[in-house]
C-alpha cells in the first residue's frame, strides 16, 4: 500500500492510537498494515477511506487519484463551508497545524465516547 494509510494518519497529525480507535481496530493491527505486514481485511479498507474520503484504490495503490467525483465534489462543498477556518489553518506554522489537528483530534475522541 505504499504507507499511504500512514501517509494520510501522518499529514493530519493522527496516533496509530487515534486512528485505531477510530476504525474500531486495534493499534497493532494499524502498525502492520502500515508496515504491509499484514494485508489489510476489506471491512478496514472500507472504513479507512470512509475515513479520509479517498478510494480504494488509491490505499491500495493502484490509482494516484485520491477521491472519484462524488468524493471530489463533497470536499468542494465542506471546503467552501470551513473557508474561513481553512484559511486561517494555512496560514500557520507547521509546528503550530499539527497541534490544531492533535487538539480536534482528542476532542473528537472525547466527544464520540460521551454517545
């Protein structure tokens, strides 16, 4: 899968702990399938691009496109929803974005065990 899942887990500053948690799989499970240990059931691939709205296939590594139309189109409407907020996001440091992300990121977390 070329590490795309870590790649994605990476770029928005997610745990193998948090993601885990978040497909209902266990941290160890998530480390191998990011280290091609061990294949990936279909069941988590599922989840896994429900998660960051991308294909099938671009986790497995047989397309570069990221999302098909209906995915495209869905980021352009939540893109022009959070504008505002996107822009100010970009217009921080590194450092200071992957806080932002670790910071929704637990708070998420927390509200999903509150339901």
């Amino acid at each position: 899968m070329e590490n795309r899942i870590r790649q994605l887990r990476e770029k928005r500053g997610l745990t193998q702990e948090t993601l885990a948690i978040e497909l209902e799989i266990t941290q160890q499970q998530l480390s191998k399938y990011e280290r091609n240990i061990a294949s990936i059931k279909v069941e988590s691939l599922k989840k896994v691009a429900a998660y960051f709205n991308v294909t099938t296939d671009y986790l497995l590594g047989t397309s570069d496109v990221k999302r098909d139309v209906v995915g495209a189109v869905e980021m352009g409407k939540t893109l022009e929803e959070y504008y505002d907020l996107v822009e100010l996001y970009r217009g921080l440091k590194q450092c200071d974005q992957k806080i932002v992300l670790a910071i929704i990121a637990i708070i998420k977390n927390a509200s999903g065990r509150k339901e």
